[in-house]
C-alpha cells in the first residue's frame, strides 16, 4: 500500500507552512518528517491563519502518539493512517480536527537531458517507514496478505540502488519479489525454510559471474603452474577441472567453491613468484642491484623573481625578492648594485591600492623610531599580485611561528566527459590559461591543501588519486599525502596535502548523496569532505547537477536535498544549516545552470568577450540573486570564457547542437563548472586566482580551478598556566536580542548557543514578548534577564577573537529550528555593549533576521594579543602621493585591517521585508 498523500516525507518547515497557506482552509493538514527528532513526525495544522506544529513520536514499543495540551490523555496508535484518522474527530486536544489533507505532489520522472548512461534507476519509493531508512516498521495499514509484503519489498528494493546500475541483477531480484516470494513464504509456513525459489532466482542472476569466474580462474592457475617446481616425468599429471565441466550445473554452492579457489589463488600467487624467483637468483648465482631506498625528493627551492616597477612619475627599478633568503632589493635602471636591500623583518606593512590594481606602498623600518614608505607601480594587476604573494610566502617561512596562521587551497574542478584524462595535467594544477590566473612567477608555487572535484571521471578511484600524486609530485617535487577521497559512481573528490600539515589533518568525515532519478541514482549528485586543520574547519563539496537548460528549478532542488542530506562535520552541529557548521566551506563542480539567451547572440558576445552581458543572464546568478540556491556564498569574479559545451579536441569552437534519437537538442555555451565559498564572518579568505585552461581538450568541458589564501587557527596555549592563580574568567553578556522569522506559527521560541569556546550548548528562556500583526512573520524579543551569561572556557583575548557563536531559534512545542545564524566575537570583545545584527538560514533558506546588542569582557591581565601573518597587508581606498625617500607622517600604530568578510554596522534589519516593522511602508 502506497503512502497516504498527506505525508510529505522530509519537507522542510518553511515549505509545510506555503502549502498551508496555499491551502487557505481553518482545518488544512500534512505531515512531515521532524527535523528535530529522527523517527518522529511533525503534524502541521491550519487554524486562524497560523500554522501550529505538533509532533508525533514513537515509544519503545513503536506506538505513535501526539504531542498536544495538558490534560488531555495521548492516545497510542499502531500506524499513522490510523493515527490520522483518529485526530480528523474532534475533542482530541487539537486546536481543531483534521478535516482537508494537503496532498503531496507527484514528481515526474526526470530524464537526464544530455542522455547519459542511468541504468539502473528505479521508480521513487512510495513506502514509508517509521524512525527512518532501515527500521522496517512499515506504517501503513498492518499486513495481512503476502501480495502487500512482496510489493512493499519490491519498493525498498528500488531505495537500495547503490552506487552500482546493476540494472540485469536488479531485473532477476524483482521477478523473484513479484512471482516467486509468495512461494517461498507459503512453503516457509509449512515448515520448508530452505527458500528453494531465491536460490533459483541467484543462480540465474550470478551466471555472468560463473564465466567470469571461470575465465580469470583459468588465467590464474595457467600463471601458477609457471612457477610450480618443475615435475619429474613419472610424475602424474594433475587433475584440471574444464571450465565447461563447471559450469554444467551452476549452483550457489559450486560458485562459493569456485570464489574461494580464487581468494587462495590470489593471495598464493604472490609468496609463489616470490619463492620462485628468490630460487632462481640463488641457483644462478645471480646479484641484485641494491636496495637501498632513494631519498625523497626534496621540494624546489624558490628562484629569485624580479619585478619592473615604476617609482615615483618617472624613474623605474627592479624589485628583487629572494624568499629563501629572506630579502627585497630595490635597484634604479641602469644601476648594477642595489640601491637598499630590506630584510623581511624590517617590513612592516603592505598596502595594496583599490584605485590603481596595479600600485602597492611598502612601509619598512630603515632605523629606529623611522619608517619609510614607498610606493611602487606595476606593469599590471597580476604582477602586482605576484610580488604581494612572494612577500607572504617570505614572511611564512621566516617566521617562529610553531602553526601556521595563513595556508593556501587550491581547488578545481573538471567534468572529464568519461574520457582518459591528457598525460598532463600541469596548466590545471598550476592555475594557468584564461580568466584570472596565477602570473609566471608564482605559479609553480606548492599549495598547502589541493582538493580536486570531477563529473563523469572514468578512471579507478586509486588509479585517479595516484594520477593526481604523480603529476603533482613532477611539478612540485612534493609528495603529497590523501586526506580523503569519496566517490558516488563516476562523481569523485580527492584531498590531497603537504606531507608537513598531516599531523595538522584531524575528523576527516565523508559523505555522498544521490540527486539522479527519483534520487535513487548517483549519475547525478554530491561528494563531500569535511575536516579540521588545527583549530579551523573546512567542508568541500563537489557536484553534479540536473543538466539542461529548462531544468532550473530541479537544479534549485538539487542544491537543496544536497544541502540537507550530506552529513558533515562535527554531529553536534547536525541541526545546523550545512552552510554554517564549517568556518570555510567550499562548494564546486558541474553545476549545470544555463544562459537564457539565444545562442547565436551568445556566441556573438563570447566572440567580442562581452561576459558582463552574459553574466547578466546567467541561471546561477539570477537564481542567487533571487535568494533561491547559495545565499551569502562568495564567487570570483569571471573573465574567462564559458567552460560548456566545446567540441573535443580544440578550444576554437563550441559545439552547441546534440544531435538523439528524439531529434537535436540545443546546449548554449554556458559556465557549468563553478567554484563558490561561504566562510564565518571576520575571518580570512582571498581568491588569488579564478579561470580556467585553454589547452585541456579531452573533455566538452574546460577544467576551472580557483585559489585561496586561507586564515587558520592553532589550538591555543594560555600563556599562563592553568591553576597558577585563580582563574578569571570571560564572560559573554547580552543585553536584548530581537528576532524576525518567516513563520504562519504563534510558537514561544528559546535560543540555543553552540561555541567550540563553550563547554556545552546553552539554551536561553522563552522570549519575553511577541507579535504577530504582519501576516506571514513572527517577531521575538528577548530581554537580558532571559537570556544566559555565558563563560567560555579560556578567557584570553587572543583565542576569543577566533572564536564563533552560533545561535538557533527553536520552538517551544517542537524543538525544530525556525533559523540559524553566527556571530563573530571579535569585534563585540569590549566593555561597552556592540550591537549585532545578521540573517537567519534554515536548509539552505533565508527565514529571518536578528539583532541585539551584546558584550565580551576580558580580564585585564589576559587581554594581550599578536598581529596575525595575513594582517599586515591592507587595502588603501584613497590613492595619496607620498613625497619619494621621505619620512613617512607620523600616524597612530597599525591596526590590524577590518577582515574583507565584515560588514559594516547595521541599524536597521537584513531584509527590506522587515522594514515594515519599523513603520517603514
């Protein structure tokens, strides 16, 4: 029996309340799945305009009862059916009986537009099951006949489709659950367990497996009598079982014989050559070259660059930087010998101009009490990039520093079109080609962490990563060490870093989730990889998504069951946004959105490198714009060319017509691969490049990379020694927090904090008022006295300014989330209250805004800090002339530069939604 079309499986809140209000009738019902319990439900009800929610939650014994007023006696039920049809009377402690469901509506089959191989793909499932995937407590109406069993059975058969099609297997399974199960369960009754009809129905199923069996058990014995012993002529001949011979009669247990001949086979055959060979060299007194293991190789060291500049209007230099040795040295044209050479230490800042992306001022100490600044030209931006880079790089590896306070991630991204990869893959790894891309001069600079995503990759899993290694190996002399790697059929992801930082690698968690047909099949979905660097977390996620032009909105939902299902990250955090739980996560791959223009006008753009119009009609930007997929995500800024559709073989033309059986179908140039980022606010993050090759042309797609220079955070060592006084204490104060959600519900709510700087999650009281006079939104406020005094757990300032909060309005009644969001604490540290203000998500949603005004006191004795590495290069909006060679202004000490992810203060709310609670028309 199907489920009933009231349910509505694992429907988010948000969507629950549009169909209910859509429905518009006092007494509208549905049921979902909770978001806050596993293996309960939530019955959503329509009475008066506001949604009330009530959960649904199973005992020990699997009885359903609701959750409703005091008072009123709950009553179990076997079923939901039947617990629904006992609420539609009334008089049962609901605000009013159930009267109209909202039913569910049916998907169509979603055919993959560009005509790949998805065999395998079944039907969405229609059971349900209590408690999740896996119980098998069916909540349908109790079973009495064996058809019901064998349909039910032949539904979670199509819920099992792996990451294998399997499609012929899968055939053989459902004849046996449609004809023959029935036959074995009525002989099972009698007495007979020995299930004579699925052992016919395997037999039948694995005779491909019989000859493939026999084909490689053939080969291997055919290997293994090459290095028996050889026999003596009156030895008898050994006894060879023909191939035709076994597989006269196949049966389960001449296959399980035949498999284990195999497994002794394979694991023999090795000690057997072995034995063989050591005989031979011994017996011919032969001498093995030595063995002793070459060392590895070492990385290269970096050759010294040089830059032309302009100095002043007129003059030009040289700037010379030698990272190994740790110096910059500035030469006049036409002079052979420096005219200064500043080591790293003495430079104190860098400052790179917003007006002229070319210029950068360079302030050192040339004697005490004196600094110097100078300004500098390049002949481009990306030079200028270059020298900045170097100028990091330098003060990394001449600093004392035991962690690192700065990394650089590369990540890339490439559908190989199921076709063998080039022998090299060099212009990819080393970020080269078009768009913005890494200047000569530092491209063969090693990354700290690579993480490289493809679609339809037909290489082995092994066989790919050790690609990867090698090719890195050869173009850094680096022998980079895997994190992690996770596949979903033909959609891979691999980690890769600097054998230094795997000490620093710790939770390495992996996750997939299928987005094919019915989301039964991984032709289409996502790989993801989450992990802690010291102190910092990190979530990759590579997909693919539906593909075709008008698929817009299944692209939409695709993001957002990804969203939901990868499971990620640290558990405690699972009821968190996905967005929210990592303080850098990076989200990439064939993300298939469209350009809605005709194609002839496309190509006319592309060939004029008009890519602003066409940015302006590109699918991912107007839907992000829309606030429908990536809210508050980053992306670089495009000026390379459109990586889809191009014909194999060259880059000079794109391929946009597909020619099927049902006739030619029309793919537009489009930038498919994509590489965005959502990072914790007043952290550190920087694209240094963003582009794609021009010289990779095995696949329809160009592969795209994008790289990152990265803040991190170390475990923090108190510079006092626990116990050695008494301990101070921080303490986090708040002193009102105001709350708007998007919700038809009249629902209390508490606040729940998270913080790794917490020893466990706090909850506030029930919000001290409410109202709800605009249809649609629900506004909360709390005052301090309801609200907790929180105490991290070291009360330096230098650990609290890397510290995170993360908030979550619950419901009162259900405990489900009604939003999430973070807050940084670095810039509310001090004794007067700051105010905050910040959005709300829930599944990938925006549903809110909040604001509030709160503290972070710091004893005095613990309040001291140090400049971070990334914090003495800075951006200068105004381009001010300083004279040449002269004494730079006295100005107050450096501050260290407001991060580029902090917005400014905010007094009013996020959205112009919300205005109208200020009176606002």
């Amino acid at each position: 029996m199907a489920a009933a079309s009231w349910y509505h499986r694992d429907i988010s809140r948000v969507v629950a309340e549009e169909l209910l209000a859509k429905a518009g009738r006092d007494g509208c019902f549905l049921v979902r799945d909770s978001e806050s319990v596993s293996g309960a439900y939530a019955l959503c009800l329509l009475f008066q305009r506001h949604v009330h929610t009530y959960r649904i939650l199973p005992d020990d014994e699997g009885l359903l009862s609701v959750q409703t007023v005091q008072g009123i006696q709950a009553k179990c039920f076997r079923t939901l059916p039947d617990l629904i049809g006992a609420y539609q009377q009334p008089n049962n402690g609901l605000v009013t009986p159930l009267l109209y469901p909202v039913h569910r509506a049916r998907q169509a089959v979603d055919e993959d537009s560009d005509g790949e191989d998805v065999r395998g793909g079944g039907q969405a499932a229609s059971a349900v099951l209590a408690g999740g995937a896996g119980t098998g407590t069916w909540l349908t109406t109790p079973i009495t006949s064996r058809t019901h069993i064998s349909q039910q059975l032949h539904q979670r058969l199509q819920e099992q489709v792996h990451s294998s099609p399997a499609s012929d297997f899968m055939g053989f399974m459902a004849e046996y659950l449609n004809h023959h199960l029935q036959l074995d369960l009525e002989a099972l009754r009698h007495g007979h367990p020995q299930l004579r009809h699925l052992s016919t129905a395997l037999v039948t199923a694995c005779r491909a497996l019989h000859r493939q069996i026999d084909f490689t058990l053939a080969g291997l014995e055919t290997l293994a009598r090459v290095f028996d012993p050889p026999m003596s002529p009156l030895s008898p001949a050994r006894e060879q079982v023909r191939p035709s011979q076994a597989t006269a009669a196949p049966n389960l247990e001449l296959l399980l014989n035949k498999i284990s001949t195999v497994n002794h086979l394979l694991s023999s055959l090795e000690k057997k050559v072995l034995k063989s060979l050591q005989e031979t060299v011994s017996r011919h007194n032969l001498s093995l070259p030595s063995t002793v293991a070459s060392p590895p190789p070492t990385a290269k060291p970096l050759a010294v660059q040089s830059f032309e500049v302009k100095v002043g209007k007129l003059q030009r230099a040289a700037l010379t930087v030698d990272v190994e040795s740790g110096t910059v040295a500035i030469t006049k044209k036409g002079s052979v010998s420096p005219e200064e050479t500043i080591h790293q230490d003495k430079i104190l800042q860098l400052i790179k101009y917003q007006s002229v992306q070319s210029k950068v001022r360079l302030v050192y100490d040339r004697e005490p009490q004196r600094n110097l600044s100078r300004d500098f030209v390049f002949p481009n931006a990306r030079k200028r990039e270059a020298f900045c880079q170097l100028l990091q790089l330098m003060k990394i590896q001449h600093s004392n520093l035991d962690e690192p306070d700065l990394i650089s991630v590369y990540v890339g991204t490439w559908n190989m079109g199921s076709t063998p990869p080039p022998r090299s893959l060099a212009s990819w790894l080393t970020s080269r080609g078009l768009g913005r891309t890494q200047d000569e001069t530092t491209a063969c600079i090693p990354h700290d962490i690579y993480v490289v995503g493809t679609q339809e990759n037909s290489l082995g899993d092994r066989e790919w990563v050790e690609f990867l290694r090698a090719s890195l190996k050869t173009l850094m002399a680096i022998d980079y060490r895997v994190v992690a790697l996770q596949c979903l059929w033909s959609i891979k992801i691999v980690v890769l870093v600097k054998p230094e930082h795997e000490r620093r690698i710790s939770h390495v968690h992996t996750s997939s989730v299928k987005t094919g047909i019915a989301n039964t099949l991984g032709n289409k979905g996502a790989v993801g990889v989450s992990f802690l660097f010291n102190g910092t977390s990190f979530g990759f996620i590579n997909c693919h998504l539906a593909s075709g032009s008008e698929k817009t909105h299944r692209r939409n939902q695709n993001y957002s069951d990804i969203l939901r299902s990868l499971v990620l990250g640290d558990k405690r955090l699972s009821a968190f946004d996905l967005t929210l739980r990592f303080t850098h996560l990076f989200w990439f791959g064939d993300l298939n959105y469209r350009l809605d223009m005709d194609v002839q006008d496309i190509l006319a753009h592309i060939t004029k490198k008009e890519f602003e119009t066409l940015l302006a009609v590109d699918q991912l930007n107007l839907e992000r714009e829309k606030n429908k997929v990536f809210l508050r995500f980053s992306e670089g800024d495009i000026s390379f060319p459109p990586t889809y559709r191009y014909e194999r073989g060259s880059r000079d033309s794109y391929m946009w017509q597909k020619f099927k059986p049902t006739g030619v179908r029309i793919n537009v140039p489009s930038w498919c691969d994509r590489i965005l980022w959502k990072s914790h606010p007043e952290t550190h993050v920087v694209c240094n490049s963003y582009g794609c090759t021009d010289d990779i042309v095995t696949s329809d797609h160009s592969p795209v990379f994008a790289t990152f220079e990265v803040g991190v955070t170390s475990q923090f060592v108190p510079k006092k020694a626990p116990g050695s006084d008494p301990e101070p204490l921080a303490c986090i104060e708040w002193e009102s927090i105001e709350v708007i959600v998007k919700t038809a519900s009249r629902s209390k709510c508490y606040i729940e904090f998270h913080s790794y700087c917490l020893e466990e999650a706090q909850r506030s009281g029930e919000n001290t008022s409410q109202s709800c006079d605009v249809p649609g939104f629900l506004k909360l406020a709390w005052s301090a006295k309801h609200l907790p005094v929180l105490n991290p757990i070291l009360p330096d300032l230098e650990y609290l300014g890397d510290q995170h909060l993360l908030l979550s309005i619950k419901g009162v009644e259900s405990c489900e989330s009604y939003g999430e969001c973070c807050i940084a604490m670095r810039s509310m540290i001090g004794s007067m209250a700051q105010q905050f203000e910040t959005f709300l998500f829930h599944r990938g949603e925006e549903t809110g805004s909040m604001r509030g005004w709160m503290k972070v006191r710091v004893p005095k004795d613990r309040r001291s800090t140090r400049e971070r590495l990334y914090e003495w290069i800075s951006f200068e909006e105004e381009d001010t002339e300083p004279v040449a060679d002269a004494p730079a202004c006295p100005k107050p000490p450096l501050q260290p530069r407001r991060p580029r992810s902090l917005p400014e203060p905010a007094s009013s709310y996020t959205n112009p939604a919300y205005f109208i609670f200020e009176g606002v028309p």
